[in-house]
C-alpha cells in the first residue's frame, strides 16, 4: 500500500486568544472526533497553560481512537515569531507523541479552510487581528498581528479598548456623550463610570472579555451614537489597510482570488463585515468577499493530510 492510498488520520488545530479547536479526521478529511477548549496564546496564557489546553484537546478529540496518529498541524497566532516557535516546538515534543507536526500561523489554516490551495488573502478579526495571503507562486505576506500592546488595530480587543476609552472621556467632559456609557455600564453591572477601573484593573480582566465589548459599539452606531459609528469606521479602515498591504506585496491586484472574512467579530459586530464586503474589491477588483463558512481547525486537518501524504507544501514569506 502506498503512502497516498493507506488510511491516514491526523491532528488539525485551531488555538486562538479565545478558544481552541481539535478535529480528529481521516484522510478524506472527514471529522471523527472534536474537542474545545480555552484560549491557546503564549503572551496571555504563557507556556504552562498553553501546553495543559492542547494537550486537553488532543486528549479528548482521540479519547474513542487506539491507533496512532500521522501528522498533527497546530495553527496559532504568533507562531511566525522566532522566539514562539521554539517554545511550541518544545510544547509540541512533550504532547505529540510520534506523529509528524506541522506549525503555522493561525492565518494559514483560516485561509485554507477557506479556498484550499488556491490563492487567497483572509483578514481574522477576533480578540486579535491579521490578514494573511498567499498568491499563485506559493509565496504569502502577512500584515497587522503584533500583538494588543504593538498592534492588533480593528480587532475586538482594540475596538473594546476605544469604546472603554470613549466612555472615560465621556465621564470627565473630555470627550461628547455616548450611547456606549449605558451600554458598558449594563455590560459590566456597574453604577458609574469610575467603577469601570475596579472592573478593569482590580478584577484584571482578560483580553478576550474585553473584545466582547466590541458587540456593545454596533448596539450604540445602531442607535446612531457618532462614536461608536467613528470607532468602527477606524476598525474598517485599519483591516483595510491590512489587506491593502498584503494584496501590494503579493502584486495580487490584477489576479482572480477571494478575500475570506474570519473571526467572531464579524458575527458580533455585522457592520464590519458589510462594510468590508464592500470597499474590499476597490483593493483587487477581480476578487470575491466571503464569510469563512465552519471552524479554522479544518484548513489544519487539511495541512496535516497533506504533511502525512509526504510533506505539506507550506507558503514562504516574499
């Protein structure tokens, strides 16, 4: 038998700032087993509770499997960087037993859970933000993704932060009223405004519990609040320029391909997905706008196929 013909089974998963995805799947790239867990992010969970979620989920997802598994592909924000590639590398050796494991960006699996093999550029808009692409000569760029103190502009984390900040100037007459004020103080069952700095600070909320505030700033620009309106005009504008950059380096302007919307603040906040939708085609007009239709983990189910068919052929960076 051979390798391309013998029964496959593999690893595909998704670890992101606010959930992790685990599929257990055959060669035909049919699930067999799932699992979920919390957030997988070095920077906010550190190299200990990284390690105790994938190794949950792995655990989970193969409970009702006895044989062994092929190829494992684990997507993750940050994996570019030299410095978390080690540290996952060394995860990955601890928990992964024999199989042959792949390690990319979380953008890659999107993107190919998204259009395959073909060329693409997808723009991840969660706790975190990025947007990726890979052109016809296999090559890929990436744009935003630095993280919430250096970058991350559009994501939830970031548009969360504005409103929090806008509802603060709102307080002290430094900045106009806003509909978000009712809105943040409902969210976080509070009574005033400078009860927002126990609730921040003292309960040390998390990144992801942050983000959520982002759902709030569509509540407020449909009750036409100009400050939640000009916080997501800002988020639209700065994906934009994400994409823009991408689709430059890969000189992807004139070529057919799709840009793939992913990330669960496009569900929670509707209006950036329809405004990207719209002004995305002014970047690259022959190309299409879609909604990532299921979870991420399936374009690392189809990397981990292709790694344990012979070797996946992964994009390089121009």
């Amino acid at each position: 038998m051979t390798a391309a013909s013998r029964p496959v089974h593999v690893l595909g998963i998704d670890a992101g700032g606010t959930k992790t995805v685990c599929y257990l799947a055959d060669g035909e790239a049919r699930v067999l087993g799932e699992a979920r867990g919390g957030g997988a992010n070095l920077q906010t969970e550190g190299e200990l509770g990284v390690e105790k979620v994938l190794h949950a989920v792995m655990a989970d997802a193969t409970a009702a499997y006895a044989a062994g598994i092929d190829a494992i592909c684990l997507g993750m924000a940050g994996f570019d960087r030299q410095g978390e590639g080690v540290v996952l590398r060394g995860i990955m050796r601890r928990i992964g037993a024999n199989a042959r494991v792949v390690l990319v960006n979380d953008a890659l699996v999107a993107l190919v859970a998204g259009v395959g093999e073909a060329p693409g550029v997808v723009i991840i808009c969660g706790t975190g933000s990025i947007a990726y692409g890979r052109n016809p000569r296999n090559q890929a760029a990436r744009a935003g993704g630095w993280g919430y103190i250096l970058g991350d502009e559009g994501s939830g984390y970031w548009i969360g932060r504005r409103a929090l900040r806008a509802v603060a100037r709102a307080a002290d007459g430094r900045g106009p009223g806003t509909a978000l004020t009712a809105l943040v103080l409902s969210h976080f069952g509070i009574g005033e405004a400078s009860d927002l700095v126990a609730e921040i600070y003292e309960r040390q909320l998390r990144h992801h519990a942050l983000a959520q505030v982002a759902r709030l700033v569509q509540r407020a620009r449909d009750e036409g609040d100009s400050v939640a309106t000009r916080i997501l005009e800002a988020a639209a504008h700065e994906l934009l320029a994400s994409a823009r950059s991408v689709v430059e380096r890969l000189r992807m302007a004139g070529e057919e391909f799709d840009f793939v919307l992913a990330g669960g603040v496009f569900t929670g906040v509707p209006w950036l997905a329809e405004e990207l939708t719209r002004r995305l085609p002014g970047i690259a007009e022959r190309a299409r706008v879609k909604r990532l239709q299921g979870e991420p983990a399936l374009g690392a189910v189809r990397i981990a196929i292709a790694e344990a068919r012979g070797g996946a052929r992964l994009p390089q960076y121009v």
